[in-house]
C-alpha cells in the first residue's frame, strides 16, 4: 500500500510540473546549397535492396565527408540524371498507387541541386528497366539536351525526355537490341543479343530513327559485359578475360577499333568484375579498373585492388589494393581528381587520392546497397 501510494505522488507531481519544463515545439528550418554541384561533390546511389520501395540517393561532399543531402527514388532506384551544369538534375522513379501495388506511375522528377526540392515531373510510359542498376539503363546524352531511357518488359524500346523542357518526347521502339550507350548530343549505340552494335541517331526533337547494324564484333566464349566506360571519344567494353574492346564510333555502323589486355599471361588469374566496373579520367587518360582473382564466370565478383592504365598507351601504371572489397569506382573529373569505391552490405562510402590511390578517409552511416558512384559533371577548370 505504500508502495502504491508513493507511485501515484510521482505520477502526480509529473502532471502537475511547471510549463516550463515542458518541451518546446521544434522550429523547421530550411538550408540551401550551392547552385552548381561543387568538383568534389558526389551522388551514391542506394537500390534499398531490402527495401525495394525506399530506394535513394546520397549527395556527399567528399572533401569535408559530410552528407549533403537526400532524395527519395522510389521503387527500384536506378540512378540520377545529373545535368551538365551541375545545376539541376532529374530521378527516374516507379510509383505504385497502394505502395506495394496498384496502378504503376513512372515518372522523372526534377529537382534543383540549391534545394533538392521535388520540382517538375514528366510522365514516362511504365516500362522503365528495374533491375539492379548500371549507367547504361539512363545516360543523359553529351550535351544535356535529352535523356534516354532504356524500357525492358521484355520487349525492349527507349524513352526520350527532353531535360531542358522537363518534358517526355516519347517512346521508340529499338528491334530487339538494349541499353544506351551515348557518342555524341544526337548519337548513341545499342548492344545486341548477337553481339552486334546498333547505330540509332536522335533529331532535333528528340525522335529516335535507328541506323545499321554492325557485324557481329564480340565472341560467344569471351562476350563483353555491358559495363563499357567512356571516355569522352571512345566506348571500352571488358570480357571477363580481361579484354579491352575499343568501338569506333565516327561511321555510319559501329566498329571494332581494337582490342587490347588489361593483364600479362602471367596474370591470367585476374579479371575485371564487379557492378561498376570501370572509370576515366579525361584530363590524364587514366583508366581505374576494379580486379579480382577468379576464375570462369566471376565477372560479378567484386574487385580487391583498382588496376590503373595509361588507356592511350595500353599499359598499366598502378596497382591499388584495397582494404576490402568494392563492387563500384568512380573518379572526379578535376586537376586534384578523388577516386571513390562502394560495397553494398557496407555503410561506408571511401575516398582515395587518385594519383597516388592514398586512403583519404570514409564517409560513415549511408545505406547499405549503395550501387552508382555518380561524380560532379563540374570539373571546375
């Protein structure tokens, strides 16, 4: 009983304590960045892969190690396309009217980089590729004008959307062939099943006519992977022999330039892998390649040390191992460049000075199925 008593005198004297003690209602503030994404800012993109509805993405400023900010990419999160500018960008994303079904609405959102506020959205037909993602399912094309986008349902097309008037220009059928791989504002390539390039042009509308097809260009029994990377004039494509295939662009039908190895017979246990394979940086002709020890079929594996080449002499200059694992690189594209590695099941986002591959630090606390590394298109020179 007194027990009891004493109870309800502290259960009193909680309700009866002066307004004062009382929490005070939270003011919201509101914060601004930059206009222009700064040369070492960077987007991570997170698939949420335990999560498919709350996929997103991760804006970090790799110099300070702070995160930036947020935005929601809905279900099956690919990555972002990020304009030229660095100004503004858009986020391709699939909505389900009950959250988990219902009617499906695809949509690209624009957004501010000052703000990261939800602006302008363009509706796009509902058979945007979701999968796990890769820079060839929405490159926007050099130039900034349009963004393409890959359709997969199974039959394959592509969305056009104009960046510039935050509008869809339409879908377009693609004769069997995939993904977008951009050569120029107005020009672009598909990969076919066969191994065969298809040349497909846009207009001034943004209208797609497709071209020739080109022969086929890669073996059955050492095919590459559609993980190619850019170089600003070139597309390298890797096998999971450790291939480099070159793609001549400049004619009507796409060829191939060259091949080159990235490893000696002496090395023949090491091979190219991982989700994003490979970066460039235009400056230096620097070519990072994420390489593991496997054999057959671990073109998927990730990679245990970067590889780094001088692309234009075909030989490698640096060897970088990691400690751990990374399944996505990336590279700033400015005269003091960062290099950046991700592994999903990790929370970690880690930063290299790509000249020397020195550790510089870890940005702590992100998602854990982090996948595109998308560096600042601002080089700021």
């Amino acid at each position: 009983m007194k027990t009891l008593t004493a109870f309800t005198a502290l259960c009193l004297a909680t309700v009866t304590a002066p307004a004062a003690a009382q929490l005070q209602p939270e003011e919201l503030t509101q914060e601004t960045l930059a206009e222009v994404m700064q040369p070492h800012w960077v987007w991570v993109n997170d698939v949420s892969f335990d999560r498919m509805l709350d996929g997103r993405a991760y804006l970090l400023d790799a110099d300070s190690g702070q995160m930036l900010g947020m935005i929601s990419g809905g279900y099956g999160h690919g990555s972002l396309l990020l304009a030229e500018d660095g100004k503004t960008f858009g986020v391709p994303s699939i909505h389900l009217s009950r959250g988990v079904r219902g009617e499906r609405t695809d949509v690209v959102t624009f957004y501010k980089t000052s703000d990261l506020k939800a602006g302008p959205e363009a509706i796009i037909p509902p058979k945007r590729f979701s999968g796990i993602p890769f820079i060839s399912s929405a490159p926007v094309m050099p130039g900034g004008r349009f963004a393409v986008l890959y359709n997969f349902t199974p039959e394959q097309s592509v969305t056009v959307v104009d960046m510039q008037a935050q509008k869809t220009v339409g879908e377009f059928m693609t004769s069997g062939c995939g993904l977008i791989f951009p050569t120029g504002p107005s020009k672009f390539f598909l990969i076919c099943g066969d191994g065969a390039l298809q040349a497909a042009t846009l207009d001034a509308e943004g209208k797609v006519t497709l071209g020739k097809t080109s022969k086929k260009l890669f073996a059955d029994d050492d095919p590459v992977t559609e993980k190619g990377v850019w170089t600003g004039k070139q597309w390298l494509f890797f096998t999971p022999t450790g291939k480099v295939h070159v793609i001549d662009h400049t004619k009507d039908v796409p060829t191939l330039a060259k091949t080159w190895s990235l490893t000696t017979p002496a090395e023949a246990g090491w091979r190219p892998g991982a989700l994003q394979t490979a970066a460039y940086h235009s400056a230096t002709g620097r070519l990072y390649v994420l390489m593991h020890e496997g054999g057959a079929n671990t073109h998927k594996d990730p990679g245990t040390e970067i590889w780094v080449y001088d692309a234009a002499k075909q030989k490698r200059v640096q060897r970088i191992p990691l400690d751990g694992m990374a399944l996505s690189v990336a590279v700033s594209q400015d005269a003091k460049p960062l290099l950046y590695t991700t592994m999903p099941g990790e929370t970690d986002f880690k930063v290299r000075d790509a000249m020397t591959g020195e550790f510089i630090r870890k940005i702590e606390g992100l998602g854990d199925f982090m996948t595109i590394i998308q560096p600042s298109p601002v080089s700021g020179q």
